[in-house]
C-alpha cells in the first residue's frame, strides 16, 4: 500500500505494484546482483498487465493545440 498526502494508505493497483517491486529491485542493484529470475517474471507480469490494462483511445481533440 502506498500512502497518500494524509497518511493513508492508497491501494495499489497491479501494475502499480509491479512497478514498485521493479524500482525496488532496481535501487537494490548495486549492493546486490538482482536474481534474474525475478526480473524476468516481474518483466513477464508487466507486459500481462500492460496487454490487460483497458485500451484508451484518444480523440481527435486530443491532438489539437
């Protein structure tokens, strides 16, 4: 759980979790050689939550400046 401006916790979706463990093992990587088991299953479970994640699609709108 990560927390907010006001001290509570905020659920964290799956992508965000798996973003998080990732950025964890990334700060971790220079006293320790990440297992590259976990990063390839932590890579693996991002790329199944990015292919899941509902697909928005922009207006025209969203081009014009």
């Amino acid at each position: 759980m990560a927390k907010s401006g006001g001290g509570e916790p905020i659920p964290l979706s799956r992508f965000g979790a798996l973003v998080a463990q990732l950025e964890s093992v990334v700060a971790s990587a220079r006293q320790k050689t990440p297992d590259a088991l976990l990063c390839f299953d932590l890579l693996s479970e991002l790329s199944s939550a990015i292919d899941e994640a509902p697909k928005v699609r922009p207006s025209p709108a969203d081009f014009i400046s």
